[in-house]
C-alpha cells in the first residue's frame, strides 16, 4: 500500500467505519435460558480416542485443485480440473496406514468457446469425464430431482433438468472454476464409494449444500453429483461426510460456554472432544437462533457442529439424511462411535485435530506453480503440433503480473 499520508488517513476512516458496520450486524442478544438449557442438553461429549477397539477400518480422503484458466485462445479458454483420493487403514501400532490412492487422479483438460452454443457440448463432455458416467444417467440415477420438487414445490423430469443446466460463460472463470473443480472432487468421491475394498468413512473438505435446489428449473451438474454420491454410498453402507472449517455461524463462543458447561470445565479454557446435532426443521422441537435463516441443515441432509482438539476450530460436519436416518437416528452409541473414530484420524502431527486423510489428499492433490506451468507448455506445444499459433495461446495470469 502506498505510504502517503492522505491515503493513510483515507484508508484509517473507512477502516473504522467498516468496524462499526461489522460490529453493529454482529450478534450480541443472549440465548433465552430456556434455549440455553436445550443446546446443553444436546451437546455431547466423547472420549479422547488414542486406540480404536475392534477390527480396522479404511477412511478416505478427497480434495481437489485445478487451473481456472490454464489460459485463453482467441476466444475460448483451456482449464484444467483434477481431484483425487487417499485411502488408510487404521493401524493400533501406527495410527493411520496409507493403504492406496486412487491408481489415476480424476483429470480433464477443458475447452470451452465464448460463444454458449457450442461451449455446450463442450461442458456435458467434461461433466461425464469428470463424474465417470454420461450426464443424463447420474441426473436421472441421483436423488436431486425428489429433493428438488419437495424443497422448490414444483415437478421436474431428468430431461428437464439436463437441459436447464446452469452453464457460465467461458470468460466467467470464477464460476467456471466452481463448477469444474467440484465435479471433480464429487467425481472423485464416486469413483471411491465404488471401488473395492469398501472404505467405512469417505471425507471431503466442503459442505453437503445444495445452491439451487429450490429453484424451479436451475440447477447445477455437481449438485446431481453430490446426491449421486450420497445414493451410492447409502448402497454400500458407507459414512459419506462433508468437513468444513468454516461453520459459518455468528457468535458461537456462545455455544463453546455452554458446552463448557455441559463437560464440566471452566469457560475460561476450551472446551474439546464435544459435538452437537443442529435442530433438523420439522423434526426437533426447538430452534437455534443462530443459524439465522441460513440453510443449515441443508436439504437432504444433517449438520452438526464439533470439536476434536482445542487447538482447532469448531467444525460442522454434513451427512445424508436418509444415512443418518438409517444408521444414526436414535442411537447415541453409533455417533459416540462416528466422532470417536474421526477423533482417532486426527491425531497425525502434521494435522493435529483434523482428520488426516483430508489433509494428505490436499497435500498430494495440490498443483504448484511449477507443475502448472509445465502443463500449459505441454497443451501449447501439442495445439501447436496440430498446427495452431503459438501466439495466439495468452496466460493472462503471466502477462499482466497476476501469476
């Protein structure tokens, strides 16, 4: 930033009018005691897990990374979209083995012209890469469509649906960025709910929200995907869940007092190793002021919000709700069981608190600026083989300082 003096002092006001617009929306009223008493009655505690009891399990992790551009010709772009997954075992003696990897990452390079016509058929070529099956057959094989017509309160049919995709413009390459890398990842999540042999939790950094599913007619590929995935994993007995290190909720040292209180310590300290299903519309008798309109729990399915070390975050974890219904509902022994387990995948140093298989993944998955460069010299030196001008290939990223 520039170091003269009027611009410090423009940049010092509105620093200052910018705290008090965040400090004015910032929630500050008090729970009631009533609703107080009900969020501690639904915190729960779970034991520090250093040894899992009983025979071993796998648990998978899956991330993604891309370039989004890998950079433009003409009047087209080049991205590139990849995700893939690491797989451990549970080891007593080691903590966690890593078993394998997918044998090839979930990878496409993507050509998508300015003109919308043609960048059509160019984004079903990509989805069905990416998701491992033809788009028409994982919208009409995924639940999206009935969670949709209950939540938008009007019909729709795989064919309505496949042709009221929401497509960006090439040049929209934040968007276009969104939707390529998250088929991705969810593309990479399916291909391991249907390998062999099964794993017991597939994790993934994200959340299980649906943008657009009350909308009439929109809708996004990768959330067919999603529910796709939630479908096959109900199929195979498999814990499908979303991490996210951000719960997006206002003032939740509240709710860490009250499960301050729950655990019996003080609330000077940090309370860890506790969780808390958020109140499900329709189906609990309470509500949790916090959320504040938000969609949480999103559609289809459950959210709770938990803590394995004090040195992380509160974290909300997302899981379907027909898995949760099946396997979760009514049984406090098997959700002791779900944290305890992922507790016992936190405990890696390079991760402390977080379980480790999503943080290897990232690790492995990440492309650094080197790789990068090495894949758009790769794609130029290939068009230009097909007789295409190198000068007309442009890293807009490069040319204007960006990179």
């Amino acid at each position: 930033m520039p170091g003269h003096l009027p611009i410090s002092r423009i940049f010092q006001s509105k620093a200052q009018s910018l705290a008090a617009e965040m400090s004015s929306w910032e929630v500050k009223e008090r729970l009631d005691e009533q609703t107080e008493q009900r969020i501690r009655d639904s915190i729960s505690g779970f034991p520090h897990t250093n040894t899992i009891i009983g025979e071993s399990f796998r648990i998978a992790g899956v991330d993604g990374s891309g370039d989004y551009p890998s950079f433009s010709y003409a009047d087209s772009f080049v991205y590139v979209a990849t995700a893939s997954g690491t797989v451990f075992r549970t080891d007593v003696l080691h903590g966690l083995s890593e078993e394998q990897v997918l044998v090839d990452p979930n990878l496409d390079l993507v050509w998508l012209p300015e003109s919308s016509e043609r960048a059509r058929s160019q984004w079903l070529k990509a989805f069905a890469n990416l998701a491992g099956q033809d788009v028409e057959s994982a919208i009409a094989e995924s639940d999206y469509s009935q969670l949709k017509n209950t939540a938008s309160r009007h019909g729709h049919t795989s064919a309505g649906l496949l042709n009221n995709l929401l497509l960006p413009k090439a040049s929209d390459t934040s968007n276009c960025g969104i939707q390529l890398r998250t088929t991705a990842e969810w593309g990479a999540a399916l291909r391991l709910i249907m390998s062999d042999p099964p794993c017991r939790y597939v994790l993934m950094d994200t959340t299980m929200s649906l943008p657009m599913v009350t909308r009439h007619d929109l809708s996004l590929f990768y959330e067919h995907v999603k529910r796709l995935c939630c479908v096959r994993a109900r199929e195979r007995g498999i814990a499908l869940f979303t991490i996210s290190k951000s719960h997006g909720l206002p003032s939740i040292e509240l709710l860490e007092g009250l499960a301050c209180d729950k655990l019996g310590i003080d609330r000077k300290k940090t309370a860890e190793h506790w969780y808390l299903r958020m109140p499900l519309p329709g189906f609990d008798n309470w509500e949790l002021p916090l959320i504040e309109g938000r969609q949480i729990p999103p559609v289809g399915a459950i959210s709770y919000l938990f803590r394995l070390h004090r040195n992380t975050p509160v974290m909300r974890l997302d899981m379907d709700r027909d898995w949760w219904e099946q396997r979760i509902q009514g049984n406090p022994e098997a959700e002791q069981k779900l944290f305890s387990e992922l507790d016992y995948c936190g405990h890696d140093q390079r991760a402390y608190g977080y379980p480790f298989p999503i943080k290897a993944c990232h690790d492995r998955t990440r492309l650094s600026l080197a790789e990068r460069l090495v894949m758009k010299k790769q794609i130029i030196d290939a068009a230009v083989a097909q007789g295409m001008k190198r000068s007309l290939f442009k890293d807009v990223s490069m040319a204007t300082g960006h990179s």
